[in-house]
C-alpha cells in the first residue's frame, strides 16, 4: 500500500435504504486491503425523517457499527458516522438524531433541492441546468452555515448526473463565486472538505469536487480535508483512495483528516 494511513471516511451498510451489505463485510474488506480507519456513515435524508423510519434505521447501523469496532480492535479503526441529508430541510430531525447518539463524525450533504426529488432522478433535458445548479450551491452555502457537521459531503453532487450520466457541458465560471463562498465558509467554521472518490468510479470520472476546487479550498485556508469512497457495496470499500490522496497532497494538503468524537484528527499523506 503506497499510503500507510489510508481512511474511508463514507460507506453505507444494509442501514442505507440503497445499500444491501452488512456493517461486518464492509469492515472486512476494509481489513483486506489493510484500511487505517473506516467510518460508517449510513443516510439520514432529514426531509423524510419521520416518513422513512431514520431514527430507527441510524440506531441500527450506530449497534451494528459499535459491535463491528469491538470486533474488529486491532485490525481496523470502525468509527461511528452519519450522513446528514438536508438538514436544513428539517432542523428538529436533525437535531433528534444528533442528539440522539454521539458519533464520531458527522457529513452533512444535499441530495435534492426543497420540494425536489434527488438529484439522481432529474431528466436533466428537461429542466434550466443553469438555475438548478445556481439554486443548489446557494441552498449548500446555507448548509454550510448553519448546519451542525464536520465536513462537508460531496460538493457538485448534481455534476454526477448532469457531466456523467446526461454528458452535457457545464462551465464552472458562472458558480466560482458561490463554491468560493462555500470554502470560505467552511474555513471560518473550521469545517472539512470532503474529496468523494465515487466519481472515478462512475462516468464522471472525477472526484466530487473535483481537483481545481480542492486547491482552491487550500487555496483560502482550509485545514481539514476528509476522503471516502461512498461505497454502497462492499466491493467498493477503498475505492480511489489512493487517487483521490493524490490529488489532495497535489492541491497543496500534508495531511487528511478523520475525525474521532466530532475531533479532528491529522493524518499524514506519505
């Protein structure tokens, strides 16, 4: 292994109502390619809080992922996560379940904008890209400032489909100043990036974000960048790590971080 520390700081489990492996397989596979830490982070879409069950569904996958780091002691770090969907989008859920169990870490992200359906289901010839993408990084820097977290999930999300999936070409000049505002943001929080390597395995092929907003956080003063695969197979445990680090210690970074009881925590990229 080229990274003696390498991390995957967002998978889902049979948690995630889109994933099918238990918390114990992914953990495994994590053991076989010689993981440093791995960090659970099942869905909690704050939108559909109460409709879908997430409470019930987080507080499976905080056991299952508690039992799987007794287990597991001396093989792997297992840490407890949670990606936060839409938080804004229902304050008191996420406060509920923030309240409710104490994580180790903590991703917050927008899937769709309010009233919207995820991003994945949009026929993306069918809507003004422009004004999606122009309403979506304004409802993000929202996120980003009011919401409790610990890095932020996958930025340019709605790129994975509109890029990867619809092959339309988005310039990135009409959106810098709000990413701009977003980085800035999450400096003055003290916030991390997250670099979400599923891109590289899927049509877009690029990081979310990809390699000019990375730089460009280092760029303004951030500190903290995480990394993780968004595995929701076991197979893809790990998936790009080693590209993704790459292109974090190209950005200007020494160090990723993971975070342990909502604390940061420094790795160094060698």
């Amino acid at each position: 292994m080229k990274y003696p520390y390498l991390s995957d700081c967002h998978c889902h489990s049979n948690c995630s109502f889109d994933a099918d492996d238990p918390v114990n397989m992914l953990c495994e596979n994590a053991i076989r390619q010689g993981l440093y830490a791995l960090t659970v982070t099942d869905h909690c879409e704050c939108n559909v809080y109460h409709q879908t069950g997430a409470l019930s569904s987080i507080r499976q996958s905080f056991l299952e992922t508690k039992k799987a780091a007794a287990l597991f002691q001396g093989e792997l770090r297992v840490l407890k996560g949670i990606e936060l969907g839409q938080p804004l989008q229902n304050p008191s859920a996420a406060q509920e379940v923030l309240q409710a169990f104490p994580f180790d870490f903590v991703l917050a992200s927008l899937h769709n904008l309010r009233g919207m359906p995820d991003f994945y289901f949009l026929d993306y010839t069918q809507i003004d890209v422009q004004q999606l993408l122009t309403d979506y990084f304004q409802q993000v820097l929202e996120m980003a400032r009011q919401a409790d977290f610990d890095s932020l999930a996958h930025l340019s999300y709605p790129l994975r489909y509109a890029i990867g999936e619809y092959g339309l070409s988005i310039p990135s000049e009409p959106y810098a100043a709000q990413i701009d505002a977003i980085l800035q943001t999450l400096v003055e929080r003290d916030k991390a990036l997250e670099v979400n390597t599923s891109g590289l395995r899927q049509k877009i092929g690029e990081t979310l974000p990809s390699f000019p907003v990375i730089r460009r956080f280092r760029e303004l003063g951030g500190r903290y960048v995480t990394i993780g695969s968004d595995a929701h197979r076991w197979g893809d445990i790990g998936s790009g790590l080693e590209e993704g680090l790459a292109r974090i210690r190209e950005a200007g970074f020494s160090s990723f971080t993971i975070f342990m009881e909502r604390k940061p925590h420094l790795l160094p990229i060698v």
